[in-house]
C-alpha cells in the first residue's frame, strides 16, 4: 500500500537481497529485549520516525546490552502518526516508515549487529478505519462488517466493533498468513 487509503502494489518478496542472513536467537533465558516505537524512537523536530533513523541507534542499544528489538506494530494504519495498534492493511508496511524494504533492511542490520527482531501483531481487532475488508462482498448484517468480522455483539472491542470472525477457515487462514509472511519474507525473529 502506498498509504492506507492509497494504491496498492504487487511487491515481489524475492527481489531483496538477504545476504545470506542467517540469524539464530539467544535462549529465552538471555533474551534481553528493548521495545520500540518506530514512529516516535529517533525523531528530528516533529517528524515522525522511520525505519532507517531507528536503524541509526543499533549500535547504541547493543551497548546498553539489549539482545531483542521488539517493534510495536508497523502493518500500515490510518494517518501516519500512530501506536500501530489500528491495523488498517495487516500485509503491508507502514509508507511512512519506509515501507516493506526499509522494514527488510531494518531487520537485516539488527540481525548483523547480533539483536534478533520481534514483532507487535494485531489479530484481536482491525482498524477502526480505512478497513478494505469492511463489508468487503457488500455483505454484512446489524451493520457490522461482513464476511471478515463477526456481525454481533462479539464484534465489540475497546477500539470499535472490528473483531475479526475466528470462526470462519478463511478468516483464520488469512490471519495465518500474515503471521506466516512476516517471519518468512521479513525474517522476524518472533512475533508478539
């Protein structure tokens, strides 16, 4: 997505050059691990934070002894100034991050640096806005969201009445996948 209201993009995953990466986790026992906030942890005036700019205190953090990164949630959202807790397209980037190569890169270097990469996902509610699996057929019931989202009362959720339906296969297939797609194609470490 080019935002969360913008275009979409066929990416090729297999374009980006890992290098032969090949990182193993430390033990749970010695996990030491630091949670970041892409949009807010290196900004300049009122920017919002990138991926690259995060990427610039690596070495910073191995030096306090931190072993994990563990990003807060990057799918892209509404806006661009967010926590990531309002997933709105939970297979792409955040653009104003970087996007999918940057966040590739971005786990790469950590990966270099010797700090294995975890990463905040959101699977118990989606948006609340710029959802385009809302009513995504035109379908849905008590004016909930359709095929994707439970149509009752257990659509309710403190950030709006987008649960998605666990009990449809292709709901819970589509979840799957995305778990699936960061630590494949993105080589995360872990996923929270």
């Amino acid at each position: 997505m080019t935002n969360s209201v913008g275009h979409g993009i066929i990416y090729d995953h297999g374009a980006f050059d890992w290098e032969g990466d090949d990182f193993h986790l430390a033990g749970h026992h010695e996990l030491v691990i630091y949670e970041l906030h892409i949009g807010s942890f290196y900004t300049r005036t009122d920017e919002v934070g990138t991926l690259e700019l995060a990427m610039d205190k690596f070495d910073h953090l191995v030096r306090l002894g931190v072993n994990v990164v563990q990003v807060m949630p990057i799918a892209e959202f509404a806006g661009d100034y967010s926590w990531g807790y309002n997933p709105a397209h939970i297979f792409a980037v955040e653009s104003a991050y970087g996007g999918p190569d940057a966040f590739k890169t971005f786990v790469k270097e950590a990966h270099r640096r010797g700090l294995a990469v975890v990463l905040d996902v959101v699977y118990n509610h989606f948006g609340p806005s710029d959802l385009d699996l809302w009513q995504f057929d035109g379908w849905s019931e008590n004016d909930k969201g359709g095929i994707y989202f439970y149509n009752d009362a257990r659509s309710v959720t403190p950030w709006g009445d987008t649960r998605p339906d666990y009990g449809r296969e292709e709901v819970r297939r589509f979840i799957h996948d995305n778990a699936m797609m960061w630590l494949h194609d993105y080589h995360v470490d872990g996923l929270r």
